[in-house]
C-alpha cells in the first residue's frame, strides 16, 4: 500500500458511503481509489455486510475487506436527534452522499436530496435501488440475483431445464461501477454550473443493459433462446472441453479463427460445410462442433491443448479453481491482488486493486478496511466535538 499522503485526481473530495452490501460501497470504494476521501457511516453494532462471509477471527466478511478499502469508519444513529445533529455536521463538509437505501429510510435518515440540498445547496447524491423508479416495483427490496433473473439472464444460463445464476455477483459490481462512473460526470458538472444533482443507479436498468443486444435479437427475431450450458449460441466451437488433467474454455469467433481450428483438429474440410457458413451458422450447429473438439481434447493433457491453441491464436484458457487462480504465474506477476494486511487477519488480504492502469493519475488501495467505528472520534473531533462531548454521545450511543 502507499504512503496515505499519496493524492490521486479526486483529492480533496469528500464522500459520505452510506451503502450496505456491494452496489453503494463499491461505487464509494472506486471514488476512494481515485484520491477521495471517504467516510463510512455505519450503524453502532455495524452493518450487516461487515459480516457477510466472516474471514477473520473477529468475523470481518471478505466482501467488506475488499469493498471497505480507502475509507474512514464513523459510527453513528442518525435517527436520534443528537446524531441528526452529527449527520448535518458531517453533510455540510461533503461533497458526495452515496447511498444504497429505500427512500422511506432516506427520508427517516436525513440523507433524501431535500435535507441534504438544504444543508450542502451543491450536494451530489448517488443513490442505487433495485427496480429503478417509475414502475410498479419501485419500491421492491432486491438483490443482484434478482435483477439477474428478471433481465433474462438466469433463464439463458445453465440448462434449460434448470435457470442458473452466475456465482458473483456482477450485477452489483457493475451498477457500482456505473455509478461511480455518473458520480464523477455530476462533479463535473457541478465544476461547470456550481449545481448539484441526484443520481439514481439501479439493479435492473444494470441487468438490463448487459442483456440488451438478447434482447433485441428477440424483440427483432423472436428466436426464443435456452440455456445450452457452457455452449455459446452466435459462434462456435464455443464450450468448456475436458482434458486429460483438467478442463479448458475455448471460443472461435470469425471464419479466420474458424478456419485455423478446422485445420488443428485435422477436419479442414469443415472449412467449406454449408452448415458452419458463418458465426450464427456456427452457433446453430454447435453441438456438432462442441463434441468434435471434445474428441480432440480427450486425448491431450490440458497443457497440449493450450499450446495448440495458442499456436493457431485461437483464444482459450484454462479453467482455474479459485487457489488456482491465486496460483496463476501471470495473475501473480500482474500483482494487481495486494497484499493488504488487516488487525484481525491470520495473513494479508489478497485485495484487487483499481482495475484500471493510468498513465498519469494515481489510483490505488492507500489503506486497509477500518475496524467498526476505528475513526469515529478522530471525524467528530474534526467536526468541532471535544472529547467530553464525543463521551457523552458514546454513552447514548448516538455513536
């Protein structure tokens, strides 16, 4: 980690994360990243996702290690006058409110646009719901999955006769990332204006978004698709194949790539079959290829089939478990997972960095997730707070 002196482009920006789990925290953490400072407003005995898949010996979840990066930790109730107090304090010094909340708890909070513009008139507020408003389901509680499932994705995923969500969570990481990405066009734009704005991010117009050209293929064609598994349906051979010591994904897109893995499986008159005339042709007819290039990797260690590969510049790659993707010799030379250490850990945290390399600006993990409340006193104390003063509001747990 670097010196926390280190600036990045938004120093001198202060955001206030009230986000729980991923899509809010996230779209903070990035801000962090980029030279802003940060600071998490949490309840008194934390928030859920702190906990959330417990990795250390006091419990801290590792989502909230990694999410939790760059920031400064404050706890407080806002809903005690005492802490409303606090709250305007602390919004009158910040530049950016973010907050994955339902409006009802904004509005109880203090934190809806109105209160906070009222408090900060230039106020960026970065919100995430589930549904987006304007719908009948604006006011639904919804996760990732749930925008997964609604967005199609789910029902092309896995088998057809079983919808399957992805593992991780992208949804959320890309709302975040989406709305860390708006954030910094209303900074701009209150560079330009002096004005300051709401920004609603949302799960489904995420969902949405990523599943647009499948959606207008259907709206347009009406071609109804299901789940093939791990078999793509607009190019092929496009699957996950066994070896004889593992597993590989392999993908062939364009009839130059096409025509280069005719010719390494040693069926170059495929070349010239009516039924594989081109990428959608390809698609339609997968099946055949998926289980001719199986035949070819069933008698070739996972090694020999990569090599070849990559001599025909086809792309593939092998199919990793996780400590095999911590073992990866290119993973490890990127060095893109620090090593970050934290008070409760048995080891150091491999934490993903900026996922964006700059030239010239710095973006960078400069600090570890904080303890629950670790710099409660250090922010009130800089909002005018003598110590007897933080004392007493620790006793009524207004922090």
């Amino acid at each position: 980690m670097s010196d926390t002196a280190v600036v990045g482009p938004l120093s001198g920006i202060r955001v206030l994360d009230f986000g729980r789990f991923i899509a809010g925290p996230f779209c903070a953490t990035l801000l962090g990243d980029l030279g802003a400072e940060v600071i998490r407003v949490e309840r008194i005995d934390g928030g859920e996702d702190r906990w959330f898949t417990p990795v250390t010996d006091d419990g801290q979840g590792a989502m909230f290690l990694q999410v939790g990066r760059n920031k400064r930790c404050l706890t407080l109730n806002p809903l005690k006058p005492d802490g409303a107090k606090v709250l305007k304090r602390l919004v009158a010094t910040a530049d950016v409110v973010v907050a994955n909340l339902p409006p009802k708890t904004l509005t109880a909070m203090g934190l809806d646009y109105a209160s906070l513009k009222s408090v900060k008139p230039d106020i960026i507020l970065t919100t995430v719901n589930a549904f987006a408003s304007g719908g009948p389901y604006s006011d639904r509680v919804g996760f990732d999955a749930l925008a997964q499932s609604m967005s199609g994705n789910l029902h092309l995923t896995g088998q057809a006769e079983e919808p399957t969500r992805a593992f991780v969570p992208y949804v959320d990481f890309g709302t975040a990332a989406l709305s860390a990405f708006s954030t910094l066009a209303a900074l701009r734009h209150r560079d330009q204006t002096g004005e300051g704005q709401v920004l609603e991010g949302a799960l489904l117009k995420t969902a949405l978004t990523m599943m647009n050209s499948v959606l207008i293929e259907q709206k347009l064609k009406e071609v109804d698709r299901v789940a093939t598994m791990n078999r793509g349906q607009w190019n092929g051979p496009s699957d996950v194949f066994r070896t004889q010591d593992g597993w590989v994904m392999c993908l062939a897109i364009g009839a130059q790539q096409f025509s280069r893995w005719c010719e390494m499986v040693g069926q170059p008159e495929l070349i010239d079959d009516p039924r594989f005339v081109d990428d959608l042709a390809r698609g339609d007819h997968g099946e055949i290829l998926s289980d001719i290039m199986m035949a070819w990797c069933e008698s070739r260690t996972q090694e020999e089939v990569l090599s070849a590969m990559d001599d025909a510049k086809i792309p593939a790659g092998p199919i990793y478990s996780p400590q095999q993707t911590l073992d990866d010799e290119h993973v490890q030379a990127l060095d893109f997972l620090k090593a970050v250490d934290y008070p409760t850990a048995a080891q150091s945290i491999p934490t993903a960095d900026f996922p964006v390399s700059m030239s010239a600006s710095r973006a960078e993990i400069r600090q570890r997730a904080p303890m629950l409340g670790e710099h409660t006193d250090q922010i009130l104390a800089e909002l005018g707070y003598d110590a007897e003063a933080i004392d007493d509001l620790r006793s009524r747990r207004v922090v």
